[in-house]
C-alpha cells in the first residue's frame, strides 16, 4: 500500500508524548484500518516496528494476522 500523504517522520530516538503521540496514534490507525502493514508505516514514519506495533496496540486496534496466502504442496 502507498502512504497517504499524511506520513510523520519523526526524528530516531526521539521520544514522542502527548498530544504528539495521540495525532501520529490516530494517523498510524486511519492507515493501518485502510490495509497498510506495520512494516510500512514504521518505514514511512522511520519508527521502529515494535514503537509501531505498541501504538496501535495501546490505542485498541485489532491486529491482523501474521503472513499471506499459504502455499499448498505440489502433489
């Protein structure tokens, strides 16, 4: 999936509170709700996948599960 747009870097390392977090909170959800992974909206914000991953989690969004389509043996 493409970012929106409203992607927020932020510096590495830097903590983020408050009001901060809770727009960047609600940003991370609005995309990962519309189909975008973890992984990409860490790589668009450059957060780590684990500062992602407990955001969504603090803000209640249920997470998808893990992998794709499951490759079947060739008989």
């Amino acid at each position: 999936m493409a970012a929106t747009g409203t992607a927020t870097s932020t510096e590495k390392g830097r903590r983020i509170v408050g009001a901060e977090r809770q727009t960047l909170a609600k940003d991370l959800v609005k995309r990962y709700t519309s189909g975008e992974s973890i992984r990409a909206l860490a790589a668009s914000t450059g957060r780590s996948y684990g500062f992602v991953h407990r955001v969504l989690t603090e803000s209640g969004v249920q997470l998808r599960q893990r992998g794709g389509a499951r490759r079947r043996k060739k008989s």
